[in-house]
C-alpha cells in the first residue's frame, strides 16, 4: 500500500508460459533502468532515481509483467484530479515489453491492470498518448477498446521560449 491507495495485482496466464503482471516494487528498480533504457533511449535512468519515483509519486502506477522471473515490460499510468471535472482522470504514460515477450498478451495484461488499479481510484475514463504510426501500440490499444479522438497534440520545453508571444 502507497499513500491511502490500495492495489490490486493481476495474474494472467498467456501462450506457452506463465505471466505476472504487478505492482513494481523498489526491487525491480535495476530491470526497470534496463527496460527505459531499451524503450527511451538516451542517458540511462539509475536505478536510485527510479527508486526515488516509485516512492515520491503516489499518483504514478507502474506495473511490470514477469515470465518465470524475468521481467520483460513495464507499463506505467497517472492518476490526477481537476477542478474542471467529476472524477479523477487516467493516462496510460509509458507501455513497453522486450521484443522477445511480444505477441503474447503481455501488453494487454499491463494494461488491464493498469485499468483495473486506477478503477479502484475512481477513474472512469482513459487516455493514451501513443505515435500516429505506432501501429502495433494502436492496434493494441484498440484491442483494449480504447478509440482515436481528433485532439491535437501541442508540446514545449519550458525555459527554451519567452511565456507566450505579445501579439496574437
């Protein structure tokens, strides 16, 4: 238990092994290092800053799915409130799984248990941000049911530009 959450750790079964798909814990900090670097690329993350992560952010999930004890992906999810609305809102933030691990439902499965974990904080409603030519992740998350909406992307490292211009 993180904060006042409580969690629930989905187990699944897939094609020709066994999978489980739970909760990070500190001790996965080395393999998570490992799986960002393989999904993100640039400087690897050290795993005493994932650590710092798991413990300091009660409003990130991070799941990660096993087979017969290697972890093999990772999925990871927030969970924020709005004055603007009713009921928290969820995103799923980061999904990967080791390219030997795919097409087992492994993606699936994180992400169920993302769902299901953020269900349990009231979220009602889900949102993914993926690549407009990630095709695998968008068939799989349309597998999930999730849809395309017509939202537009806009984003800004802040600190390389001015506020906002003066004219507009």
């Amino acid at each position: 238990m993180v904060g006042s959450y409580q969690y629930t750790v989905v187990e699944v079964s897939i094609i020709n092994s066994d999978a489980i798909v739970r909760l990070a814990s500190l001790a996965d900090a080395e393999e998570l290092s490992r799986l960002n670097q393989e999904f993100n690329g640039g400087v690897k993350r050290l795993p005493e800053k994932i650590i710092e992560c798991l413990k300091c952010n009660p409003n990130e999930l991070v799941v990660v799915a096993e087979i017969t004890g290697k972890i093999v992906g990772f999925g990871c999810a927030q969970s924020f409130y709005s004055f603007c609305y009713e009921e928290p809102l969820g995103e799923i933030t980061e999904l990967y799984v080791e390219e030997a691990a795919r097409r087992k439902g492994i993606a699936t499965a994180i992400i169920s248990c993302l769902e299901e974990n953020l269900r349990e904080r009231g979220v009602k409603s889900m949102k993914v941000l993926t690549g407009k030519t990630n095709n695998a992740a968008i068939r799989t998350y349309e597998h999930c049911n999730y849809v395309k909406d017509d939202e537009q992307l806009l984003k800004k490292r802040l600190g390389d530009y001015a506020a906002c211009d003066d004219e507009f």
